[in-house]
C-alpha cells in the first residue's frame, strides 16, 4: 500500500507538472491514488502553509504560483524518479534550523540511510565549508543541503564526487536563473567575480573502498548586498543579485536533484569537459596551499579521478587531490 506521504507527493507533484491550469479531480485521484471525495481534505494542510491551491467552481484544483515554503512532500513530489541501478531513493527531510546539514546526514548514514537521504535547513547554526571555514547560513535566504550517495567507489576517486557536484550545481543554477556560473577549483561557483556557492564532501571509507559521502551544497539564494556580513559585501553574491529575480529554495533544490542524478547517471568524463568549459581554473597560473606546501604552476585539467593537474615551475605535472586556491587564477 503506498503510504500517505507518498499519495500527498503524487498530489503536489501532479499540481506542480501543471501549474497554473486546472486538473480534474479524476485525473488527481488517478495520479495521487487518494479518491475524488478525500481531494479537499488531503490539500488543506497544504493550503494553511500557505500554498495558493485553487478549487473552480465548475470543478478541478489548480495550483498558483507558490510563495518561498517548502514541505517534504513538496520535494518528493518533484523529484527525478529514483534510480534504481544506482541506488537512489530521495527521502528528503526539511529542518527549520540545525547546526549542519552535513552533520545530520553523516549521523544517519552511520545508521544505515539509503542513498537519496537528503537533508536541507532553512538555517544552519553552525553551517561549515572546507578547512573548517564558516559558511554563513542565514534564515530562508539560501539553499542548505546534504545528500548522501553511496558509489561503489575505490576511495582513491572520491575526488570525482567535487566535480560531479560543481557541474551539477552549475547545471542547476542555469536551469533556474538561465546563466552558467564559473568554477574556481576545487568547490566554489562564481558569479561575476563574487562567490555563489560553495561545495563541501565528506567521505567515510570501508577499507579501501567508499562507505558513503555526503555532498554538502550551500547556494545564496535571495541575498540583497546588506544581507552579507560587511567583510564580504565584495566577495559574495546571490541568485537575486546576480539576475534581480527571486527564486524560491524549493525550486532550486528540486533542479540540484535533477542535475545531480543526471550526472551521476552519466559517464565522468562529461562531467570532466562541462567542468573544463566552466572553469575559472584550467589554462591559468595559480598558486595552491596543499597538503605539501604552496605551490605555483599552470593548471592543466584533470585526471580520471578527479585530480586537478598543475605543471609547476619546474615543468613537473602534479596531480593535487585537495588544496585551496589564492585568490583568483591568473594569466
């Protein structure tokens, strides 16, 4: 028996497919599996939260063009059908506030969650980016979010999970705000020179072989300039400050989903060349702070591990796994 949640996703995904037109209660029903007569009182709660479902007088439910709410079965409702051979099943879990989103996901993994478990604040209290920086989380003005995959995967490609995720988020971005943004190795997107987004992976290991990994993602979403702390005022931008639009988070994660197990689906070498095409990085002269010291080279692109290749100075190539990168690449 499918259960309830289940027949309230099929519900708004069904309203969502067609928004803004009117669906009959039989076609509802037929969708949903909730009879015709149970329609009205199933979408109530929906209505209280604030979602603008219409009833017609000559009959049918229509869904409006929904303010900045999202609900659990909102997203299970829109997200990509589960992928079965890779082992994806969406179970997302919406949290007004948490410490970290990434946090909560690692916890559960260690429980057992299955791949597709994903976790999104509308606030994060302690929301981090790589090297144990502070990634700023304010209330319902960004996209806060945590999935957990499981490849089969040898740890040493664990890398790949970065950019698979930098060109999913990139893909994302274009589909709701119609622009591509650059990516500066190894997990930030930029827009216009300002900082977008950040990327932060997490990986357990069994053996020599990958447990699990979390993908952390943090979007800036409906910032105004005065929304950033001063100090990154000239650093940091938005969705709404990149186009002048306002997004809604939901409908920014729902598009990350979609992007996600799209690439994920798909061989990694697309994801090598879409993130070559995005990159801030490849071609330029950079100075890296890894594991081994600064180093300063040419990046070159990157293996098939996810590795980011850079001829040094003295004409040796490097594979650099992890690192950060100063300031902006130049030529």
């Amino acid at each position: 028996m499918i259960s309830r949640q289940k027949q309230d996703a099929a519900l708004l995904g069904t309203l969502f497919s067609a928004q803004g037109q009117r669906i009959s209660l039989h076609d509802l029903a037929q969708a949903s599996g909730i009879p015709s007569v149970e329609l009205e009182t199933r979408l109530a709660p929906y209505r209280e939260a604030g979602y603008p479902v219409l009833s017609y007088p000559q009959g049918g439910i229509g869904l409006l063009d929904p303010p900045d709410i999202w609900c659990a079965e909102e997203i299970l409702g829109r997200c990509p059908v589960p992928d079965t051979a890779a082992g994806l099943v969406w179970d997302p879990l919406l949290l007004t506030e948490t410490a970290s989103t990434n946090d909560v996901v690692r916890e559960q993994a260690r429980k057992g969650a299955r791949a597709g478990f994903l976790v999104a604040a509308s606030r994060q209290t302690r929301g981090r980016g790589r090297l144990g920086r502070i990634w700023e989380s304010p209330q319902n003005q960004g996209l806060y979010v945590s999935i957990l995959l499981r490849p089969d995967w040898p740890c040493v490609e664990a890398g790949k999970l970065t950019i698979l995720s930098s060109v999913a988020a990139v893909d994302a971005v274009e589909a709701i705000a119609g622009f591509r943004p650059q990516i500066k190795w190894p997990n930030d997107l930029v827009a216009h020179g300002k900082k977008l987004a950040g990327i932060l992976i997490e990986t357990e290991p069994n053996g020599s072989r990958l447990a699990f990994a979390v993908v952390g993602l943090g979007i800036n979403v409906s910032q105004q300039t005065g929304d950033f702390p001063p100090e990154l005022r000239s650093l940091a931008t938005s969705l709404r400050l990149a186009t002048g639009h306002s997004f809604r988070r939901a409908d920014v994660l729902v598009a990350t989903l979609h992007a996600l197990q799209k690439r994920l689906d798909r061989p990694f070498a697309e994801a090598r060349e879409a993130w070559a095409a995005s990159s801030l990085t490849l071609g330029q002269r950079v100075v890296l702070t890894t594991s081994r010291g600064r180093r300063h080279g040419q990046a070159l692109g990157l293996d098939e591990s996810g590795a980011l290749l850079l001829r040094t100075d003295t004409g040796e190539v490097e594979a650099v796994t992890s690192g950060d990168m100063e300031g902006q690449p130049a030529s």
